[in-house]
C-alpha cells in the first residue's frame, strides 16, 4: 500500500477480522469431498412446499429472473398481515433474519451505547453489534435457557438499547413458554427495545409466541422462511413491530433486497395450507428419533422445541473432539461456541439418510472413545 | 407511542422517509393494471443464460433452496478471478451493487465526511451516503457526460473519501473511453477513493474499462449480474478492489447475503460463451431501433453505451408530462431526476413488443402534444 492509501473509518479499522460462521463448503473444501450428511446449519432436511416449488419453477422460466423484485414486498406483507392479524405498514420484508438485525443494531444502537444477550447466543447478532460500534454485555443461560430475569436486570443496569432473546432458542433449542416472554416483554426498562428472534416458532409443540401487540413500540419480532419453509438459500425474513420502528427500517434498507423468486416462493409457501404441519410431524419425530438414540446410548439432553437437539457430551473438550471427527467423517455439524454451552453437540434434524450416516458414525466414534479412555 | 418509546440514532433520526425508486408494481398497483412494457428499469429484456437456467432449474428441484449459500461465494470467486486477472482475495461478492455501495459508504465515510458526484447520478449511491451521514456534494454534468475533472476538483477541495463515477454512466448512458477514466484515477487526490460502477460495461462497443490494477488502493470496481446477464432479480454483483479494500467489505459484510440459485445462476452466466454476445447484440439492435425512430421524429438523443437509450424532449416539465401519459398508457418509463437532465427521457431497450409499444404510445403523445401546443 503506498502513502495514497484511503483509511477505513476508525470503527470498521478497529474490527476483527472474523467471520459469524464457517460455512460447510469451507469445511468441504477442507476435506476435498463432500459431506454425506449436512445437519450443521439448522436448515429444513424436508424441503419447501410444492406449491413454492412449482411458482419459481414458473417464475424461472417465465424469465422472472429479470425483472427486480417488489421493494415494497406488497402482497407478501399484505399476505403476512392478515396471517398475523397487523398492518401491512406493521411488517417489513428483508433478505432474511441476519439483514434485519444488522438494520436493527444500526438504527438504535448509537457507537457505545449497550446492547445485551446471552452468553453463547446468536454470533451474527454479536457481529453487528460490533460492526455499528455498539457495546455487547453478555448474561448467562439459566440452565440451558436463556435468562428473562438477567437479562432485564442488565439491561437497566447498563441502559442497554436492545436486549436480543430467541425463543426458541438457539443453539440449545430450548424455549419459554409465551405467558414468560410477555412478561419480559411487561418489564422492559423504558427505551430499551426486545429483539425477540422467532425463527423456530413453527417448531415448538405448543404456542411460546406470546400475543402481537403492535402497539407496544419496544417490540420486534423476527420471523423467516429459512427454517420451516425450507428456504434459506432464498434469503427471505421479516419483521413484525409498532408503525414507527418499520419507518426506521424503511430509512434505511436496500429497498430491493429481496430476490424476486423468493417473494414468490414465500407467497406461495404461506398459501399452501399442507406443507407446515407436514413438515412440523417430520420434525417432531426426527427429534424424537434423536432422543431415542441418546437414551439408548445413555447420553442426556435437552428438549427441543426446534430442528435440532442438544445431546450432551460431558465437557467442551469432548465435544470438540467429536466435533472434528464427525466433520471427518462427513457430518457437517456444529456445537455451541462458549462454556458451559459448549458440553453439547447441536444435532440437527435431518432426513432419514443423514440421521442414519451421523448415527453410525457417531456410535463408531462413542466406541472408540470409550477404548481410548 | 408513550413515553417508553425507544429512539432511533441521531442520524437515522434525521433521515427523510425517501426511497431511490418508486418500483413498477408500485404503479401498477395505483394504476390497478399491469404495464405492456417495462423499459424503466434497465432490466434486461433479453433474459438468462439457458446455461443458467437449467443449473437454476435443477437447483431447484433438488432442493437447493434449503441450504444456505457458500458465505464465501468461493467457487464464483474462483471464477471471476480467472476472467478478470486478479486474485480471489481481490473480490468480493454480494447481493448485487446497491448493497456494495451501502457497504462501501459504510467503511470509508466516517460521519460528517464528503462524498462527491455527479448531479443525477444514482440515487442510492446518494441514499447510502446520506444512511451513513456523509456529506454528498455534487458537479454537474459536462454535456451530458460526467465530468472527471470536475469531479476531481471538488473531490480535492472537500477532502472527499469518495467518488462515486458510473461509467457508461446511469441515468445518461454515456460513456468515457477507457483512457480517459485511467486519467481519472492517476489523478485521485490521496486517500480518495473511486468507486467506478461499472454495471453497464458490458454494453459498450468498445471497451471503456481501463485494466484492472487491484495493486492501486484506490479504486473499487463494481460490476454486476444484474444488466447483461439478466440476472437482477437474483441480487448478485461483485467488487474487484485492493485485498485491504477488500478486508474490509468481508468484516462488515452479510456473510449470508447471497442466495444459493444466485450463485448457481451466475457461475453458469459465467461458463456460457455465446450467451453474452447474443445479448450484447439484441441491445446493439434495440439502440438502433430507438435511434432509427427518434431521427424519424425529429428528435435528438444521445448515443448510448448502454441498454437504454436518452432521448431529448426539450425540458423537464415536457418529460413528466410524456412520462406520465405513458404510464397511463401501460408503458414503465423513467426520466432522470433533475435539470438539465430531466429534458431526456431513458427509453430501455424491451422485447420487440415493448418496443413496438412503447412507440405507438409515444407517437400517439407526440401527435396530441402537437395539436395542443
């Protein structure tokens, strides 16, 4: 670099170099072969609804590549707005969850002010939070949950302007029912904003979403088409909150963000009444399928109210080693980043084949390790 | 709201409830029908690689929806390095320009810091410089054309991080030999940057990009899938930029952004020989069409080096006027934004229908604007 060299602004200077996640293909390329079974990443194994399936289809060949998308995302919010009983000028589309955080942390946290989560929670939420220059105070999970009560008394403490709270959670998977996140919702500190992520909440046995109140101005509630929809290579999430908070992210998106295919895919996706509760069976007995593994194997672990399990391995060390060998073996998988969450390995629902391929690797490696010790 | 009601930053406090551009379904949805041409938009007419499309198509089927894309967009990285003669670390790719630019703003335009373009240029350029609180100063247009020289010379005095210069330019579609941008940058006073959009490059007769010299910290090259591959509802685009520059895009980036048939779509784009000069000479063909009936009207315009055509109504009052009627009248036009520019009306290369649309509609308003005049 010669002396003419541009400098960053002092914020984006002053931040790592890191990355929220590695993908399976850095790892893939890694290994120079493929994995057999990718439950790593909380992807859907079951796919997108036919009927989403059959509109891109069209769309592709009708050349809707083309054109660019809706930046109003019209009749997709219209369409979410009576789903969810608001506005349309209640909901704003964005390309996906990890978008609207970043919009989210950039219009409320100013460089310095406090922002509070989880020990171990969400890693990009902490990205952005780092990349706007806000401070990041952490609480720890009670218990393999997330703590409403700790996290409300940080955030008073520190003035903190968001505190970020998945229900469901990840990456443990578990969850609290809706009656506990209203009252955290009830006890909010005065200008502080819940950044409530829901993006398993199609997952969950009972209802842990606690009523939409948009007339609250402190709430935003995430919501995707990665998960349950199947779609998270179209990159398609919104948000739900108070009139006034959507103005915000409306000052400031890229108003044609989202891929033209995906509003198409996510309108069909939400007019097609079978494919949710089909995919919601599927899942509950994946779970169940990985629940029966581990008592078999005598291993304990959390339920879940997501498409993934935390199987608990003893210790982060032990985890990681696991880890390593099963992404040796071809089983993308991940695990908590921090103590005490790191003692469990995030088993992801998968299809029938991948459950089998990470099954019969994981009891090769349970049996080698117990020879070892 | 009560008294509870969280606050937006200070800047995005300040921010107007703008948007770049109003999109075509905005319209229609006021208009209560659909356009029978859409030529406002610099799409393309002309569609995807078949290439593309069936890689698309089968990604589809194969449920390729459901992963995540590769964070590190590697493979298409590979690629584009091998076409453009740079190295992989020398690229970054994205969910099209306008997230680049935002990106762009974003990392080199500390609050408060000057910015300079040309007065008309891209409009999101402008809405990015404002979301990050720069200072956007503008110099007019030099007959038509971007002026380098200007733009250098305020860039100087207002000590600019940024100069943003889209060559062939948007709205006008004219063009500067490739010589002449080089000039541009020997020239860049220090820790200024360029950012060259070069969205329509593919377009020109010939070329008007000077050599890629990424060892040159200063210039950032923005090019996309969005104008002569047909890609711009898929929301992919790419820099090629000093690895430093580059750093920094990937430490605030959305790792995530780009979806899966994006990439899948733009790396078949790229492996499709014969695609791209077709391409390039349907739009050679549809400039002389417009060319052929502007010279029949008596009307001037000026020669493109892009998909669309600037074609002279006199002044801006008498283009809203025509671009209003051929709204009405099912035609999705634009015209630039301000004086003197607005005296053009960018009439976009369409499908021989929406050609030949276009024309009847616009012949029919010349011949009343004549009889009411």
């Amino acid at each position: 670099m010669n002396s003419n060299t541009p400098t960053f602004t002092d914020l984006v200077s002053s931040l790592p170099a890191s990355v929220p996640f590695v993908g399976p293909e850095t790892l893939e390329r890694k290994r120079g072969k493929s994995f057999d079974a990718r439950i790593g990443a909380n992807e859907s194994a079951f796919g997108i609804s036919p009927a989403a399936q059959k509109a891109m289809q069209q769309a592709l060949q009708q050349n809707g590549c083309s054109w660019y998308g809706d930046p109003e995302n019209f009749e997709l919010r219209q369409e979410l707005a009576k789903m969810h009983g608001v506005q349309n000028d209640e909901i704003c589309v964005d390309a996906g969850i990890d978008s609207l955080l970043g919009l989210s942390v950039r219009m409320l946290v100013e460089p310095g002010a406090a922002v509070v989560t989880s020990l171990g929670a969400y890693p990009t939420f902490a990205y952005h939070v780092a990349g706007f220059g806000g401070k990041l105070i952490t609480v720890p999970y009670l218990d393999n949950h997330e703590d409403p009560q700790a996290l409300l008394a940080q955030a008073s403490d520190c003035d903190a302007r968001i505190i970020y709270f998945s229900n469901p959670d990840n990456p443990m998977g578990t969850s609290h029912p809706a009656q506990r996140v209203q009252q955290l919702i009830d006890d909010l500190p005065p200008g502080c904003v819940l950044a409530l992520d829901e993006a398993y909440a199609e997952f969950a046995h009972h209802s842990l979403t606690p009523a939409i109140d948009t007339s609250n101005p402190q709430v935003i509630r995430y919501r995707t088409f990665s998960k349950a929809y199947g779609m998270a290579g179209m990159r398609i999430g919104y948000v739900i909150a108070n009139r006034e908070l959507i103005s915000g992210f409306n000052k400031i998106r890229n108003h044609f963000a989202v891929n033209r295919l995906a509003q198409i895919g996510a309108l069909a996706s939400l007019r097609d009444n079978e494919f949710l509760p089909q995919v919601k069976q599927r899942v509950e007995a994946g779970r169940q399928r990985i629940y029966g593994m581990a008592d078999e194997l005598g291993l304990s672990y959390l339920q879940s109210s997501t498409n993934f399990v935390a199987v608990d391995l003893g210790d982060g060390d032990r985890t990681r080693w696991f880890l390593e060998a099963l992404t040796d073996r071809g089983v993308f998988i991940r695990m908590p980043g921090v103590a005490p969450l790191s003692r469990y390995i995030r088993v992801g629902v998968g299809t029938a084949s991948e459950h089998e391929q990470f099954e019969s690797v994981f009891r090769q490696l349970l049996s080698e390790s117990a020879t070892t010790a």
